[in-house]
C-alpha cells in the first residue's frame, strides 16, 4: 500500500534559461489553516505544512526564482540583465527539496531580486517581501519582520499611487486596507487612519464586506486607544 506524504514533486521549466527541474510542494489536503492575522498571514496547524515555505521555484541551474504572479515573458534585455546580475555569480544549489524555514525566507529574498530585475508589478513584489515578513514572524525575528514589512508597504503605496491593481488579483480595497494595516503595524498610526478612511468612504464600491467591516474594526480600535491615551 502507498502512503501518500504532504510532500509531491512538481515539474517546471525555467522562465529565464528554460531548464527543466522538480520543485517541492505541499498537497492541499493536508493543509490545515487555524486562522489569519490581521495582514492575512494564513496561521497553520503545523510549522511544518506550511506551503508558504514552497511557494517559490527557484531554478538550480541559474539562480532565476519566480513565484505563480510572475508574468512568464521576459524580454530579451531584461534577460541579459539577469544572466549579468544572478546566473554569472550563482553557485548551483537546489532548493527542490523539504524546506527549512531559513530556507523559504532565502527563496523569497531570490524572487523579490528577481522580480525587481524583470520589473513585475510592484503588488508582486510587495508580496513577496510580505510573505518574507510573514516567515520572520513565524521565526520570532521582530526587526527582520518589521524591515520586510516596510519593503512591502513602499511598494503597496507606490502601487497604488502608479499601478493600480489591474492585471493582479488584488482588488483596490484589499490594497488599501493592506497597506493601513501594514502601517499601523509600523506605529503610523495617522498614515495608517488615512487608508482606512479610503475603505470606509468607498466601501458602496467594494465586493469585499469582509475586508470593510476589518477596516472599520481597525478604525474603531484606533479611535478607541487614542482616546484612552488622551485621558492618561
């Protein structure tokens, strides 16, 4: 009889030097989900299930390291740029395999690299380093958490500034109360109500009530300790 593990193989093809290689990930049914933070970081049952580790291919042969939001085409300077910036100094390793924590945080650091290279939408990147928050967080490693919070909110506020969310599946409120609660999480607390005002005044606009009824919890909390930090 097979015993079937959380772990499978996945083939892939590189979208840079187009090598072919297996990259780990995790079935989904034995992803068990407790719960979210307040940043939507998913809180799993296990440490060790954790497909947030396995969310990154990362290509042994070259170093390219690119997540499902990537757009596939790479124009042919951006290609050059690559293979001057990452293949010419990569020292082959694979990271196809189970992942350590310290492991998952590195591929982030890799496709974050890459991405600013190929110039992705500033969402995928924000993500990115977002997601490498969210493993900090889990490793207990408040400053690196919180510098990777910041990377991200840049990046989420010149999004929405330039881009937009079109071509992402991001919608603009999820974008806006993101970057509120990314704020907040920063102590900027005024920057932080500013967003959250922009979810609320456009909620008549949103497909998302969830998010909305999140953003106005976040604004009444505010609103609650501001006053208790007044009456001190």
């Amino acid at each position: 009889m097979t015993v079937v593990t959380p772990f499978y193989d996945k083939k892939t093809q590189c979208l840079s030097c187009k090598h072919s290689y297996s990259t780990t990930r995790i079935r989904s049914r034995f992803v068990k989900v407790a719960g979210y933070d307040s940043d939507f970081c998913p809180l799993y049952e296990s440490m060790d299930i954790n497909p947030l580790l396995y969310n990154v291919s990362v290509c042994p042969k070259c170093g390219f390291s690119y997540t499902d939001d990537f757009t596939t085409y790479i124009p042919p300077v951006l290609k050059a740029e690559l293979e001057k910036k990452i293949s010419l100094h990569w020292q082959p390793q694979d990271y196809g395999k189970q992942r350590s924590y310290e492991d998952g945080i590195n591929t982030y650091k890799l496709a974050a690299y890459c991405a600013l290279i190929k110039k992705e939408k500033k969402v995928t990147i924000a993500g990115l380093y977002l997601r490498t928050a969210w493993l900090y967080r889990k490793t207990q490693e408040k400053e690196q958490e919180r510098r990777f919070i910041n990377l991200a909110t840049h990046e989420y506020i010149d999004a929405y500034l330039t881009e937009g969310v079109s071509g992402s599946l991001m919608s603009e409120t999820k974008l806006l109360y993101i970057i509120a609660e990314l704020l907040r999480r920063q102590d900027k607390i005024e920057e932080s109500v500013v967003y959250l005002s922009k979810v609320i005044s456009n909620q008549h606009l949103s497909t998302e009530p969830k998010i909305v009824e999140m953003a106005r919890e976040s604004w009444y909390e505010i609103r609650e300790l501001s006053k208790e930090t007044k009456s001190i």
